[in-house]
C-alpha cells in the first residue's frame, strides 16, 4: 500500500494502525497508563511549545522515505510537534503531514512497543530526517531519553534523564517526569 492510498482509508478509532513498507499494523489501543502518561505529556508540553509550532497527538506522519508510488511507511508517533504552517496545509488540502513538516516525535514504550520504537521507529525517524526524537520509559523512573539527529550515525543524545529534563533543542522545555507515572 502507498502512503496515498493510506491516507485515503476510512478513520478507525478502535484500532492504531500504521504503515510499514506498505504492510498495514494494527493494534489495539493504548491502556489507560500509556493514555495518562500521554496527557500528562501533553499538558506539560502545550504551554512551552512557540507559536509557529503545534503540538498534536497520535497523528499519521508520512515519513517520504520511498517515492509515492512505493510501498509507503506511515507511523502515529504518540505526540509530535510539527510546524504550524504544515498543520494549516492540511486543514486546508487535506493530505498528510510529513516527516519534513516534523519538529520533535515522541513515543511512549509500553511493554508490546518497548523493541519497537528504540530499534525500528528510531531508525526510521532518523532516515526520514526527523531531527528530534523522544522515548518515554514508565518502567525505568519514568525515564526521557532524547535522541537528535548526528549525521550518518543516526541519532546520539545522552543517556536516560529521571526527574526533571530540561533542554534548549528543538526549543525551550522543562519537564517534571515524576509525573509520569
């Protein structure tokens, strides 16, 4: 399946479904702890987030790492910022946002994704030019690791942050992680 042909599919709230390489995943939708960590998340971020960004939760990113007619990979980061201007392009034309519109993506483990988004979405986001990338553990503190893109090698970044994190990049953000769980 293309990314075009995704996104023309009908909505499915009972299901989270990607994209990868064009093969359709499904599963079910977060429990509770993983929905409350991402509302915390988000109530914590949306203050700090500028103006020229907007910050959106479980939304279908194209990550353009094939040409249109290939078989496309979708993902539905848990929280990602992506530019205001892209936000607006697709209220207005429709479509999807893409990895090129995408400031910062996040993504909450839980035990069935833990493998998947340090190893397959890490690389992925990283190929797609994603230049910041979040993982939250609730099982290790609740930790924050924070990836940025380090050329050729993919993301670096420091190790996992328990407390408090606070950084500069992609903009100013001071996290109370105790929260989180």
């Amino acid at each position: 399946m293309t990314a075009e042909e995704y996104a023309a599919t009908p909505e499915d709230a009972e299901h989270h479904i990607e994209l990868q390489e064009g093969a359709l995943l499904v599963a079910a939708r977060p429990v509770p702890d993983h929905q409350d960590i991402m509302l915390e998340l988000a109530v914590q971020l949306r203050p700090q987030v500028p103006e020229h960004l907007k910050l959106l939760v479980e939304v279908d990113i194209d990550l353009c790492l094939v040409p249109p007619a290939d078989p496309g990979t979708i993902r539905s980061p848990d929280l990602v910022v992506v530019t205001k201007e892209a936000f607006l392009r697709v209220r207005k034309r429709g479509g999807l946002l893409r990895a090129s519109d995408t400031v910062l993506a996040i993504e909450i483990h839980s035990a069935s994704t833990r493998r998947t988004d340090t190893m397959i979405k890490r690389n992925e986001y990283a190929d797609a030019g994603i230049n910041h990338y979040w993982m939250i553990d609730p099982f290790n503190g609740p930790s924050l690791t924070a990836c940025h893109l380090a050329g050729d090698l993919g993301y670096g970044g420091p190790g996992p942050v328990r407390g408090t994190f606070t950084t500069q990049t992609p903009f100013p953000t001071h996290l109370d992680l105790d929260t989180l769980g």
